[in-house]
C-alpha cells in the first residue's frame, strides 16, 4: 500500500495533481469548497477539517495566500506535514510556515513549473520547486515525485516561491517580446501561424543571454565579453520606436526596458550590456 494523502482544492491544477497520485497508486482524500467532479477513485471528504484528519500528509492547491488562510482557520494541524502548492509571494510563504509551525505542522511551500496538462507526464518536463522543512520534503520524497520532478531549493520557506516567480518573471518579458512582434507583423500579408517558429527560434537562440548577465553580475565587469555594446543597442530602440510606428503599433511593452537601457547609457555604461539594467531595478 503505497502512502494516502489529502488534496485540498480541485481546481485545474489540484484535479490534475490528485490524478497523478491515483494513477501511481496512491489512496487520496479530496476536498473542494464548492461541488465539483471528484477524480475517479478518489475519496470526497464532506469537509476540509475532516480532509485534513484523514492523513498525514494534507497538499493544498487552492487560489492564492488568502483562500489557504480562510481553509485552514479552524483546522487542528498538530502532526500534518502541510504542502502548499497554492502560488504565493515569499513573505507569504514564509508567513505561511510560521503560522503552520505554531499550529503544529510543518510546512513545504511548492511552486509548479507546469500547466495541468504537464502533470503525471514525466516527459513533460515539468517540476515544482520545493522549500522548506527538509524533513516533510524527505518523508514524502517519493508522493512528492509522482505529479512532477521535485526540485528542492532549501530550507527557506520563501525561496520556491521566489524561484518560481523569478522564472515566471522572465517567461511573461517573453510573452512580452511575442506579443509586440506579432503586432508588429499583423497588419501585413504575413501568416502569424508561419512566422510563429521564427519567433520560438530566436528566442531559443538568444536564451543563453542570461548566462552573460550572471557571469557579469557575479564578477561585477558589466562590460566584460561584450559583443552588443548598450549605446549600439539604444540606437536600436530609435529603429524599434520608429519601426512600431511606421506599423501603427504602441511600443508600451517595450519602453520600459528602453528607457533603462538609456539611462545607464547616459549614466556612464555605454559600453557595457545590458547587465546594469538589473542594478538600475534595485536601485
Ligand atoms: P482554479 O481556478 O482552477 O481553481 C481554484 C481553486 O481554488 C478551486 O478549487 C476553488 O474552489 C478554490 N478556491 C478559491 N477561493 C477559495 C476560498 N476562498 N476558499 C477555498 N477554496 C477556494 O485554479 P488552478 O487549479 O488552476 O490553480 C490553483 C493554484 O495552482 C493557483 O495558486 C495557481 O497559481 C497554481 N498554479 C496553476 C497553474 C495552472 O496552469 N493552472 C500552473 C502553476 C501553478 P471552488 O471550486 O469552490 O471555487
């Protein structure tokens, strides 16, 4: 008999989490505020509190921060090893773990690097940030590994969380990017469904990017390898803006960048990449 777990939430992602579980042989008890398809094989508890008492280990894939608050109020958690997998800021998180500590529990925040459909398909390669209690992470090693590859990133409760939004953080500057260039294309006679790899192509090609900014945050040489040289790169924003509105499109998700890259231009790092940009954000 392989380990029985609580899902709290059977939203897309926890319906499609809960599933995984069954599918490797795992018994789960399910609950979800409102009514809504128990997953074949699964066992509805009437309420959460008695969802909670049925196992040891309670997983939560509800809204946000606030939902999991409202769920647990007046639940006994003294003994439950608790996993949020509901997304959440760090402080959150960390809020989290201290206010399931003192209740009894120990905490493991999860961030999912996977849309439901990823879930239970190692091929996927989807994985979920992990962090805090390493002993709940070491206990349910392997229910943790059923849905997704775990990927545990320390003690800290916050830093899934952190992990997770820093990576989303980057994916919507891509969305970003993709959305400006099929504007940029769209009043022409070009397909977007041929010009789509174009777009997947480069910014495969271009991804390693973030290799040069590390290295050159880590060494503090902001100029160091440079081969696209910021004050080369701000004339480029001119053909960007003159471009868009020669297309009749806003350069509004653009700008903003721009305007960094400029002012570190004018600041002195004309010979530099991009690199200072990250320090002009913390600034
Ligand atoms: P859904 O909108 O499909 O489901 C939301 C769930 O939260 C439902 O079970 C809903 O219950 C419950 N809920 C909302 N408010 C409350 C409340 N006040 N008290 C109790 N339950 C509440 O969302 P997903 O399943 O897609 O997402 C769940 C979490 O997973 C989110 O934090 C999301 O960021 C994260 N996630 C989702 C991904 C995705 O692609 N779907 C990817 C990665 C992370 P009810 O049915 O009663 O409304």
């Amino acid at each position: 008999q392989k380990q029985a777990l609580t899902v709290l939430g059977l939203g897309d992602m926890g319906s499609a989490l809960t599933r995984s579980w069954l599918a490797a042989g795992h018994p789960v008890t399910v609950w979800n505020r409102r009514p809504r398809p128990v997953p074949d094989g699964a066992e509805p508890a009437a309420t959460a509190a008695q969802a909670v008492a049925a196992n040891t280990l309670v997983v939560i894939c509800l809204l946000d921060d606030a939902s999991v608050r409202e769920t647990l109020a007046d639940i006994d958690l003294t003994g439950h090893d608790v996993v949020n997998l509901t997304s959440s800021t760090p402080a959150e998180a960390r809020a989290l773990a201290g206010w399931i500590g003192e209740r009894g529990g120990r905490f493991l925040d999860g961030g999912i690097m996977a849309v439901p459909s990823m879930i239970g398909t190692p091929e996927s390669g989807a994985y979920v940030f992990y962090s805090g209690s390493r002993a709940a992470h070491d206990a349910h090693a392997e229910v943790l590994a059923a849905p997704a590859e775990v990927t545990y990133v320390g003690e800290d409760p916050g830093y899934a969380a952190l992990y997770d939004m820093a990576l989303l953080s980057a994916m919507w500057g891509m969305f970003a990017g993709a959305a400006h260039a099929f504007a940029l294309i769209g009043r022409e006679d070009i397909s977007p469904v041929e010009f789509a790899p174009l777009i997947v192509g480069y910014q495969r090609a271009m991804a390693g990017y973030a290799y040069g900014t590390a290295s050159q945050l880590a060494s503090g040489d902001y100029a160091e390898g440079v081969e696209s040289n910021l004050t080369m790169m701000s004339t480029t924003n001119d053909t960007l803006r003159r471009t868009a509105a020669e297309q009749g499109v806003s350069i509004e998700l653009l700008a903003p960048f721009m305007a960094l890259m400029e002012r570190r231009v004018a600041e002195g790092g004309g010979r530099e990449s991009t690199t200072g940009v990250v320090d002009l954000l913390r600034a």
